[in-house]
C-alpha cells in the first residue's frame, strides 16, 4: 500500500443558483490511500456524486471549490488548468460514471469506449491499443472480449455494460478509482461479480472511492464510511464500526431500512386468498425479437401465470430473462407471438386469430396501471406535476370521474404537499418522482397495478417509504400487483407469491414464503445466495 494518497480537508463546494450562492458540501475530509477503499453513503442530494466530481474537475463552470487541502500527493489539484485536469484524469484517477446505459456512447463501439483514454493520452501505437483494450475488458470480466469489443452498449446486458465502463476508467491503469453507484439496477448475482471485481482491484492496490446507496454492497468492500446528510458528514470511521454500532440517528436511520432476509420473514402473513377470482391470466406466452436479416431470439417461451385480486404477485429473474417484455404483453402494449392474456375474464392480448384491437382493449385500459422503473423518463419534461396528473384523471371513464379524486387529493394519497402540482418532475427528488408516478397510475382507479423495478434506482430510506406507500395503497384500493424486481429482499417484503424466470422460461413458482425458504431449482438457489451475500453482514450485531 504504497504510493501517494489523495488528501481532501474541510472540501467546501458551492453553486450559483437563481436564488444566489449555496454550498452543497460543507466541510467534508478524509484521505485515501492505495489499496483502499473509502466509501460515501447518503440519500440522493447528500453531495455524494459532488465530491467524487470535485476530484476529477468536473463540478462544472459555476462551481466553486474550496478546501484547506486537496491534492493528489504532493500536487494541489485546486488551481489545475482544464487541460491539467484532462491528463490526471484517466491515468491518475479513473472514474466510472453511474448509469453505464447513459455514460456509454450508443453509437460507438465499446472497443472505442474502452480505448478512449488511451487516445486522449496517446498510449502506445494502433495496434498496441487495440490488443491494450482487449486485456483491459478481459481484466474487467468480459467474456469473450474481442467480439465484445466490436459491439455497442445496446447489445450488451447491463452487467457487461457496467464492465465495460469500469474497463475504460482501469485502461491505463490509475492508482485510484472513483465508482459512483456502479451496481445501480443490477441483478444480486451480477453485483456480487462486480463487487468481486472491485475487490480484485483493492488487492492489486488500487485506492477506491466508493459512492453508493448500497449498504449491504458497501459493507463488504469499505475500509471507511462517510455518512453525508445534506452536504455534511454526520457520521465517519471505520467500516465494522458505522455498520455495527452507528453513533448518529440518522445512519441507524439507513440501516434499518435495509430490507434483510431476518426483517422481511418476520412480517406478518399477507392478506390475499387463494381462493379470490383470479383478475388476469396468461396462457402459453412466445415472444421472439429480431427478424429481417437479424437472428431471431427467442424471449419468452411457453409462459403461463394468474394474478389474483388484491394479489401481490412477484416476478424475478436476473436481465434478459424475459421480465420486462412480459409485462408489456400484460399491459397490451406489445403482442406475443402466440398464446393468450385475458382480464377480468376478458380477452385482453393475443396473435393471429386471438389478437385484440386497441379500440377493444380502450374500454377497460384504465383498469390496469403501470409503474416504471424511470418515471423521469415515463413524463413529457415540459409538463408540471399538474398537469401530468389531470391528463390521467381524464382518461377515467365517465362512471369513474366523480368520485375518483382530484390531482391535489392524489397527491395527498402518496404523501406529498398539494405544493408539488406546480412543479416539473426534472426539480423533484428521486423518491418524489416515484410517488407522483404511483399517484399517475392510480388516477384511474386500476385494479391492477404492473410495477417493473419501481425501486431499483432509489435509496435505501426512499426505497423503504415507497414499498410501504404501494403496500398501503394495496390494501386500501384492493389493487393487485404485479411486482417485476431482481431485489429478492423486496420481492420478499412486498409479495404474496413469486415466479422465478430464466432465459425466458418459468422455471418455479408458489409461495413466497416456500421459494425463499427451500428453493428447488438451483437456479433460485444461486439468486438467493448472490443476494444474502449483498445484505449487510451481522445485521443482528448492531445496537
């Protein structure tokens, strides 16, 4: 563990805003060092991402940054030119941005991606790049790595696009690594192989600087932990300690909303019957992509489910497996190749001679909800929440308009202040986006509500108010859910019942409480496993 160290003393980092200067860290220090890992945890607008940004210049042009000291050894990176900035980023400290879908070019390959800093600081020859990038992605994990290379992120799954961006921050081989949030929305066992990644990083004596809203994930790779609570460090020490015996409200705060395989089986026995008529059931489900020059692949083959009324009904299974394109064929958005959906005892979807006309489907489409994983993404940017929400209300029909609510009353429903109609979802937090994306879909008064990872992307506290405010409203509006996840623990903790995919098929499927107790297949037994391994170890230890 030798080799210099990055110093940050009382980093202070300010904006110029509308309403004038505000500071979004205040007073934050801590030194790493080779071979270690330092790890900032907090909910989103903590200033988490800020610091990370503060050490690779990238805070923007109306940032200001101040600090007693920060430097890279004996340099002092608070006057760097831009230019300066350029040649320490990516030899002295890599950085792997967030979202891998966003942060990777859609339109170059990944090769380029991977080989961009060794052009930039003009490493090697073309061909000593070339062969640099290869052994940089199989270093990485990257299977196959020279047909990877000639691919773009598109065509990859998320656990190889998260590779493939730590692949281009490692390619020269920097002391130090800046990752913010890299397991973000990835499946238990494709996180374990990323953490597994990180640690063999750490052991060849790489400094990390670890964001995340992970704890579990942390827990298993952190020398230290910062707490940060609106730009402040509330709590920091050493990793056993915070996670073991927090000293500050707040971090217990964090830890105990941390879904956990001891919390979950403890809750009490969910309400739904076996015996409630079934809302929506799927028969013999094929879907294939692909056609017109490109090889057919095969997503969804032979699937068969029900969902009960007032049923929460989970669906897991690791990316690719088939997950999401199912619950667009349940919300009849895109057709299957064969087999039938019906609702309600209705037909709802189908191909060839059982398939459905919109029109047909118009007359009970506001029965069914849907909840997306990106509710920014899922909103017109230029709408305010207003609006948003009356554009659902009007879809009601008629028989349903009096008595289903206004947008302040939605609002009111998943605990937020009549204040936020006025605002655009791009000025709300990740957790308020999600409820005024669960307020849009029951504005309709749905029956059933699809939700495909409406969770994924949020912190640990947010992530915990949000399940709680779904199964509140189940309960309330005698909805059903159909709950997509590849967090076992949340599945756990929201559903009655569970379907475990792979590849497209169903390959178990019963109780939630049986699954997770004495899977049979070894497939759910990989699952469960990867996402034990990512809860926070000792949890009963804490005090």
């Amino acid at each position: 563990m030798t080799g210099p160290s990055i110093e940050v003393q009382n980093l202070t980092v300010g904006f110029e805003t509308g309403q004038g200067h505000r500071n979004v860290v205040r007073n934050v220090s801590f030194t790493l060092r080779p071979g270690r890992v330092v790890a900032l945890v907090g909910e989103s607008g903590s200033g988490k991402s800020v610091i990370a940004r503060s050490l690779v210049g990238l805070t923007g042009a109306n940032a200001s940054v101040r600090a007693e000291r920060l430097a890279y050894g004996d340099r002092d990176l608070l006057d760097l030119s831009a230019r300066e900035w350029q040649r320490l980023r990516g030899r002295d400290i890599g950085f792997v941005l967030q979202d891998a879908l966003v942060s990777l070019d859609p339109l170059r390959r990944i090769g380029k991606e991977v080989g961009e800093a060794l052009d930039v600081h003009g490493w090697g020859t073309r061909k000593s790049r070339f062969e640099r990038v290869i052994e940089t992605l199989r270093h990485a994990g990257v299977p196959e790595a020279a047909s990877r290379a000639g691919q773009r992120s598109g065509e990859l799954s998320g656990g190889l696009r998260q590779r493939a961006l730590i692949a281009s921050a490692i390619a020269l081989e920097p002391p130090f690594l800046i990752a913010d949030e890299p397991t973000t929305a990835l499946d238990p066992s494709v996180k374990a192989q990323i953490l597994q990644l990180l640690i063999k990083l750490k052991t060849e004596n790489t400094g990390l600087l670890l964001i995340s809203h992970d704890l579990g994930f942390v827990s298993h790779i952190a020398d230290e932990i910062l707490v940060l609570r609106h730009g402040e460090v509330v709590e920091q020490g050493l990793a056993s300690q915070i996670l073991h015996v927090p000293n500050h409200p707040y971090t217990r705060m964090l830890l105990d909303a941390v879904p956990n395989r001891a919390s979950v089986d403890n809750r009490p026995a969910q309400l739904a019957s076996r015996t409630a008529p079934v809302l929506m059931e799927a028969h013999n489900i094929s879907k294939s992509f692909g056609g017109n020059g490109h090889q057919s692949r095969k997503v969804l083959h032979d699937v068969s489910l029900t969902i009960r009324e007032g049923e929460a009904l989970g669906l897991i299974g690791e990316s690719g497996s088939g997950k999401s394109t199912l619950a667009r064929i349940a919300m009849g958005f895109t057709e299957p190749d064969s087999g039938t959906v019906h609702f309600a005892e209705r037909p709802w979807n189908g191909s060839g001679k059982d398939a459905i006309r919109e029109a047909k489907r118009r007359a009970i489409r506001s029965d069914i909800g849907m909840i997306y994983q990106d509710p920014l993404g899922s909103f017109d940017p230029r709408w305010t929440v207003r609006k948003i929400l009356q554009d659902a209300i009007d879809t009601r029909p008629a028989e349903r308009r009096a008595d289903g609510g206004t947008a302040s009353q939605l609002l009111e429903k998943v605990r937020l202040p009549s204040g936020a109609l006025d605002a655009r979802p791009s000025t709300l937090s990740g957790g308020q986006r999600q409820r005024v994306a669960i307020a849009r879909a029951i504005a309709t008064h749905p029956r059933l509500l699809i939700c495909d990872e409406p969770v994924s992307a949020l912190d640990v506290s947010v992530q915990a108010q949000i399940l709680h405010l779904l199964k509140s409203l189940q309960q309330e509006l005698n909805l059903s859910l159909l709950f997509i996840s590849h967090d076992m623990a949340v599945v756990r903790q929201v559903c009655d019942r569970v379907i475990v995919m792979q590849s497209g098929a169903i390959i178990e499927a019963g109780d939630v409480r049986d699954i997770f107790a004495a899977p049979r297949m070894d497939f759910t037994k990989s699952l469960l496993d990867a996402s034990t391994m990512m809860e926070v170890p000792s949890v009963g230890a804490r005090v």
